[in-house]
C-alpha cells in the first residue's frame, strides 16, 4: 500500500516521504480500514518534528484521526463490521500505523461507527479534538445549566468544546481572534463570541457570567481575563502547553478557590474515553456535531499538509489517501 511516513524526526519536507509498505493485516481485536480521510492535529506534527517526540519502530505512518470503511476483521471481531463506515481515534498511538496510508489497522474500539449523514471528513476530526473537548468539559461533572467559557472557540478542540458544551445543556461564551474565527464560533452554536483582543473583552464575557468552567487553551495569556470573569469553586481546564510555562496568580486562584485541572488525551482513562466515544456518536447521530472547513491535500502532498497544519491553517486539514 502507498503510506506517507518518517523513519526519523524533523522538518516535514525533510523526513516525510510516500512509500510502498506491506499493508497490515488486522490481528486478534483488530479491524483493517481502507483510510478515506486522514486528519492532522498538532500532537502529530509535534511527533513528528520530535518537539514532543515519540518512538519510532522503523518507520511511523502519522496521523491519530481518519475516517474510512472496514475491510476485514481479525480473530475475535464480529465479521459483521465489514463494510462498516468508521471514525478512528488513536491509530498512531503506540504504533507505527497511523491514518496517513490507504490502510490501517486499530483495535476494533478505536474504530467508531460513522453515520451515513457524516462525511469521512468530519469523522476525520474527531478523534484528538473532540475526544479531548469532552474529557475537557465534562471531567469535573455535568455542564447543564452552567457557564461554560471556551477559549479560542474557532480552533478544533475549542469548536467541538462549543458543540458538546451545548448538546450538554450549557450556556457558552467563546473567545476568537477575528471576525472569520467568530463566525466559525457562531455557526458551532456559541451564545456569545467575544474577540479577545478587544480592550473591554472582559466586561463582555463578565456581562455574560459568571463562568462556572473554563476549558482552557492558553492559561498563561488567558489566567487574567478567567479570573476576571469566573465564580468561585470555578474550574479552568487546560489543555494545551505555550512556549512559555505561564507565572499564577496565586493569591487570585485561592481567593476563587479556583479549580485547577491539566489534561493530556494519552492519560485520560479508559471509563472516559469509552464515554468520550459514546456522547460523540449520540451527539453524531442526532447531527450535533459539524465540521471545521478543510483544507484537503493528497497522500503526495504529506509535508504540505503538514506545513500548512504547523503554519496554523484555519480550520482542520485533510490528507486524503
Ligand atoms: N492536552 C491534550 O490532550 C491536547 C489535545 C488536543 C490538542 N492539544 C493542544 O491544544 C492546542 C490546540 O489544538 P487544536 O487542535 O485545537 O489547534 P487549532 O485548531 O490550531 O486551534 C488553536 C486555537 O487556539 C486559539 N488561541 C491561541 N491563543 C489563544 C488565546 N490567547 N486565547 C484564545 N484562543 C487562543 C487559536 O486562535 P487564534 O489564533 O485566533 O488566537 C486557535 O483557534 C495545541 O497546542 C495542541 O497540541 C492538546
């Protein structure tokens, strides 16, 4: 099979290559996917230029995310899913068989059923983001009639933290950089998009509070305006690192009895995750959840794609095997 992949870390035109590769068989548990989209988040051009490295046995096929259909099962797996229109989540966990090839293979939990309303390619940008926007949300209890403030709601996890903060019964207020990311917020069903760089972008949100739960993009550039505008016993959840560890307001947190809660998907439990997969496929099947525009690039485009990923393309790209 034809497989863009690296078999050492760098620069996307560096390292990624298109290759011929042995397609995988599916072994015991697992089910073999013909890749119909491939999605890129950041984790995976983070691996791959190693600024947050990880192994690499022989070569890695990148990309957690894709959405495609199974073509056979392996021992243990009901032969009834061939044919089956999945969405995949960590593929490139742990393993060399990312999304980024016409096959994969992945233990038959982390390929989800997609519904025939669902385009591969929003099933390709489900994994990272949307899975971490849950755990984000809702690990610390149910958001029904609470504030929610996502920051930086035009980016992919902050989109479907939008989607599911609703689906949940939340009021939800977002913050964007410009008038296209707010109208990508709006569309995701935001009740009020603030830009954050307005000079009054804390009395909106606080006009709008008080914020029971943050989920949290940049904590460092950000821990101001959520002081600002939560209740206290708040809780701000973050999950992304910026290039500089931010210094806390210590005093303010404790006099907010502020919750604190960091988040990295590869730890969240398995409880979670199997709840992740499941209010994501109801949210699916009820046509809660959209997609981010796409930017689509073939399988010979690897290192474009990687690159407009890494450049900070607005919404989602697609590589497309
Ligand atoms: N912990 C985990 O398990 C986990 C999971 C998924 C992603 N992540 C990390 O989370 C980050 C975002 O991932 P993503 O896939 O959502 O990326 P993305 O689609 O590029 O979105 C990032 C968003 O953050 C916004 N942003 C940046 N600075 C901001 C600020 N000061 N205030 C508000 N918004 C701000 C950006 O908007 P503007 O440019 O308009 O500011 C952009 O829309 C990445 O660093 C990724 O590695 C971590």
């Amino acid at each position: 099979m034809r497989a863009a992949l690296y078999r050492g870390m760098g620069k996307a035109a560096e390292v990624l290559r298109v290759e011929e590769v042995d397609r995988p068989e599916p072994g015991p548990g697992e089910v073999l996917v013909r890749v119909h989209a491939s999605g890129v988040n950041p984790t995976d051009y983070k691996a791959r230029s190693g600024a947050v490295p990880r192994p690499i046995d022989d070569f890695q096929i990148p990309h957690h995310d894709g959405a495609g259909v199974v073509e056979a099962v392996g021992a243990g797996v009901d032969p009834g899913r061939v044919g089956e229109r999945v969405w995949l989540w960590f593929a490139a966990a742990g393993r060399r068989w990312g999304t980024a090839a016409e096959w994969t293979v992945v233990p038959a939990r982390q390929a989800v059923p997609l519904p025939d309303g669902a385009s591969f390619e929003l099933g390709a940008t489900l994994g990272v983001p949307a899975m971490t926007a849950h755990y984000c949300l809702l690990a610390d209890g149910p958001v029904n009639g609470q504030t929610v403030l996502v920051a930086g709601g035009a980016g992919a996890v902050g989109h479907f933290a939008i989607e599911l903060a609703k689906r949940a019964g939340a009021r939800v207020v977002t913050t964007v950089s410009s008038p296209d990311k707010a109208a990508l917020a709006e569309k995701a069903g935001a009740d009020l998009v603030v830009n954050y760089r307005s000079p009054d972008a804390v009395d909106q949100v606080r006009a709008f509070g008080p914020v029971d739960r943050v989920v949290e993009v940049a904590l460092g550039a950000n821990a101001e305006l959520d002081l600002a505008v939560i209740r206290t016993h708040a809780t701000i959840v973050t999950y992304a690192a910026e290039a500089a560890n931010p210094e806390l307001p210590v005093r303010a947190c404790m006099t907010a009895n502020v919750t604190l809660r960091f988040v990295l998907l590869y730890g969240v439990p398995m409880a979670a995750l199997d709840q992740a997969v499941a209010d994501i496929s109801a949210a699916l099947a009820a046509g809660e959840l959209t997609g981010l525009p796409v930017r689509k690039f073939p399988l010979a485009g690897i290192a474009a794609a990687h690159e407009a990923a890494e450049g900070g393309a607005v919404g989602k790209v697609i590589v497309t095997p």
